[in-house]
C-alpha cells in the first residue's frame, strides 16, 4: 500500500488530534496533550504523544522549533496542513454517508 498525502498508518487518531492542534498554531507536547483531551475527551498519554510526533516528524508533516526553557514547541508543515485537510475532507465524507443511511427507511 503507497501512502498518500492523507494516509497518517495505523495510529491515525493521535496523529490527527496532534496535527488539528498545530493547525492552531506551534505548541509545545504538554499544550499539545491538554488541547487534544479538550478536542476529544480523552487523553493522549506522554508516550502515545511522543511516538506520534516522531512519527509526524519523520513523514515532514510536523517539525520542532526552537526549544524555549527547556520545552520544544512543534509546528504544522505545509504537507502536513495538506495531510490534515485531506484526513478531515474524508471525515466529512463518512459522516455525510453514515448520516445519510441512518436516515434512511428501515425495510
């Protein structure tokens, strides 16, 4: 299977709620875990979080800034606003569809 610009492996949902996070603007791993658990309502733990910003990391999606006191903020890259976009774009689709079925007159 060939990855495309939207496929984030196996571990997706840490990834997108790290990637929607950044897409607010660079944050640093705690302000990263504290903003997921609001978005989602469950915590991502500090290993979780950690294998999926080196995973981000290493597909160029996401990349470290400057450590400021001795925590390193990460930020969005163009592929990964690319590869979130894309992620939530099929969101939108399966949504629609299952909503649209649920809809739907039972035989």
């Amino acid at each position: 299977m060939t990855e495309g610009a939207g496929d984030l492996g196996r571990f997706a949902e840490p990834a997108i709620l790290i990637l929607i996070s950044l897409g607010a603007g660079p944050r640093h791993g705690y302000a990263i875990m504290a903003d997921a658990e609001a978005i989602s309502g469950s915590p991502i733990g500090p290993g979780t979080l950690y294998a999926a910003l080196a995973r981000l990391e290493a597909r160029g999606l996401i990349e470290p800034m400057e450590a400021e006191q001795r925590r390193r903020p990460y930020r969005l890259t163009a592929a990964g606003e690319l590869a979130l976009r894309t992620q939530l774009d099929g969101l939108s689709s399966l949504v629609r569809i299952g909503r649209a079925r649920l809809e739907r007159p039972a035989d």
